[in-house]
C-alpha cells in the first residue's frame, strides 16, 4: 500500500492546526501509520530540502522550519501522494483553492501550515529521513472495506 510522508510545519503546529490537519486524512480515509512532535535539526532541515539549497529562500526556509516543532506523520493508502498533494492545495496559499488545507489556513508561501511528500521517491526518502521501521505501524482497520 501507497505511503506518503506528511508534516504540520511550525506555523500550523502554533495556530493548532494539527487536530483539524489530522482529522481531514482520518476523514478522507486515510490511514495514520506513524506520527511524532519533534523540533527538526539544522541538518536534517537542509537536508529533507536539500533540493531547494541554491534558492535564494534556502536559508529563510530552514530557519523557519527549525523555529519550532513539527508533527511528522506517514500516512497510507490507496494513491495518498497525490490525494494529499491535492488536500494540500497550491504551494503559495495565496493560489491554493478553497478547501485544500493551504487555501484554508495559509497567507504567505514562506508560511504553508504543511508539507507532504511530491512523489514516490520523495515520499521513500522522507519516510525514512523521519522516522524508522519501529516508529512505523503495520495494521489493518475494518473499516477500509468500506473506504
Ligand atoms: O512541495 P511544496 O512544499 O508545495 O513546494 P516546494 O517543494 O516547491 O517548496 C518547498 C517549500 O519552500 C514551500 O512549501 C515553501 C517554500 N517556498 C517555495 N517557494 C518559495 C518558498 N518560500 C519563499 N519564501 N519564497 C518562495 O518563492
């Protein structure tokens, strides 16, 4: 089954956004697997967007993802990577269509309320930069035969 890699940046964690965050997967129909509150490291910031490290945000986007806890989640289900993306909406909230979490909740680019893993490959690397097998729940619940 499809595994993504989400995360409630700092700004969503300090406006409590995490229930409202978390209930739309449970509600959608998603399953959690995995979930923590932890403060990321330099490193592991410059490193989960190691893509985006010529962009002239770099540095404003790490400082701002370390500024505070993050809740990591993985979440699982039938195409999740990009159902979540589609939840999430655009990445600037200012384009990101009511409904979608960013459209909802955000203002500014630098200030998204969440992340979620873009692809396949993206989601394979950031599960494991986050979290390890241990931390990850294997289970099944009754009620996806109706999902
Ligand atoms: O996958 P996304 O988070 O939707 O977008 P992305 O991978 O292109 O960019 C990663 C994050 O970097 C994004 O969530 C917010 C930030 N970002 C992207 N473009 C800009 C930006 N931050 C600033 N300040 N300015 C930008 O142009």
């Amino acid at each position: 089954m499809e595994r993504t890699y989400l995360m409630v940046k700092p700004d969503g964690v300090q406006r409590n956004l995490i229930g409202e965050i978390v209930s739309r997967f449970e509600k959608k129909g998603f399953t959690l697997v995995g979930a923590k509150l932890m403060t990321l490291s330099k490193e592991l910031a410059e490193t989960h967007y190691g893509e985006h490290k010529e962009r002239p945000f770099f540095g404003e986007l790490v400082s701002f993802i370390t500024s505070g806890p993050v809740f990591a989640m993985v979440w699982e289900g039938e195409n999740v990577i990009s159902t979540a993306r589609s939840m999430m909406g655009q990445t600037n909230p200012a384009e990101a269509a009511p409904g979608t979490i960013r459209g909802d909740y955000g203002v500014q680019v630098s200030m998204n309320v969440i992340h979620g893993s873009d692809s396949q490959a993206s989601a394979e690397r950031e599960i494991s930069l986050f979290f390890n097998e241990q931390e990850l729940n294997n289970y099944e619940k009754e009620v996806n035969k109706w999902v």
